[in-house]
C-alpha cells in the first residue's frame, strides 16, 4: 500500500502537474504540493475564519480553482502587455537587422535567395537582441508566463468534482504538522476513558 503521501503525490500529479501556483501565479518550489507556502497559509487562514464563523469550507483543491481561474485571466492580461512591449522593442532591432544584412550585401555586390537571405537576418537580429541585457530579460519574462499559462490552464482543465472527492483530508505541506493547541499555548488534555 502506498500510504497517504503516496496516495497525496499521486493525486498532486494527476490534478496539479505544474511549476504555477493557482492562487497567486508564482513559481512553485515544489510542484507536488497544492499551492505555494504564502497561497497554503492563506488558505489556512480563510478555512480557520469560516470554521469559526460556522460557513462551509472548500477543499484545498477548490479554493486553488477558484483562485486559478482569476490568475489564470491576470497572467493572459499581463502576458498581452509584454507581449505588445516585446514587440515595440524587437523592431527596430529587427528593421536594423535587415540594414545590415543588405549592406553587407551590397558591398560584396552578391545575390542571395529569400530562405539565405532571411535566416541570415534572424541569425543577425538574434545577435543583435541578445548584446542588452533588458532583451533577455524580455524574452525570459514572456516565456516565464507563456509556461505559467500553460500550466496553470491544464491544471484548472484536470480539476473536476470526481476528482476532489478522493483527495486526503489532511493534505498538508511541510510545516503545517502543528495543531491549534501547540500553536496557541493551550495545554493539550488527555482523553481518559472510565470503564464500568
């Protein structure tokens, strides 16, 4: 038998195979887990605040969809902005590229074809866009969030209710082992059981 850590990554692989945080789209340390440190201590909180108050409370899982599904649009949007700022700077790079290329042409008075021609352009452009450092840092940004939308969406596409309901209760991360009575103070009692 594989245990509840083994049946936990099982099902942490099924439904979360991602390096994004559904809650608040940031890298995952540990992809096995459900959520990320700070979204798990959020959780912890909200699931705490309802159970005092006496509402239902959501599963891990859940609460990660419901979150995902906003994170999923703000990472789209901020992908589109990038996106649209990548552009703006690689043009001129690229208008630069061609001059280039068609000046080395013209003083070695050659001819090449259109394939030659425009590959030579994207090898200078790639040159030409790598010497700054801001470029590279561009183009990390916007495949960093082109994973992290793809990710992010075959998670929330995994997610449906057959599946929640075979998750562990006690689906906790590292950390999370200590009760209330440890963490506030309160002595722990002994449950004594009198025989008649």
């Amino acid at each position: 038998m594989d245990g509840i850590k083994g049946i936990r990554d099982k099902i942490a692989k099924k439904i979360n195979p991602r390096e994004t945080c559904p809650g608040c789209g940031n890298r995952m340390r540990y992809p096995e887990h459900p959520l990320c440190p700070r979204c798990n201590e959020q959780y912890s909180r909200e699931t705490a605040t309802a159970l005092a108050e006496g509402n239902p409370i959501l599963s891990r899982v859940l609460w990660a969809k419901e979150r995902g599904e906003e994170t999923l649009q703000r990472l789209k949007e901020k992908l589109a902005e990038e996106e649209e700022k990548e552009k703006r700077e690689k043009q001129p790079v690229w208008n630069e590229s061609h001059q280039q290329i068609q000046a080395e042409l013209w003083q070695q008075g050659k001819r090449v074809d259109t394939r030659t021609y425009n590959r030579a352009v994207g090898m200078r452009f790639e040159k030409l866009w790598n010497v700054k450092e801001k470029n590279r840092q561009l183009s990390r940004q916007v495949y960093g969030l082109r994973k992290a939308i793809g990710s992010l969406g075959k998670f929330l596409a995994n997610i449906n209710t057959e599946d929640n309901e075979q998750i562990p209760e006690d689906e906790q991360t590292p950390g999370d082992e200590q009760t209330f009575e440890e963490s506030s103070g309160i002595p722990k009692t002994e449950t004594v059981s009198v025989e008649s």
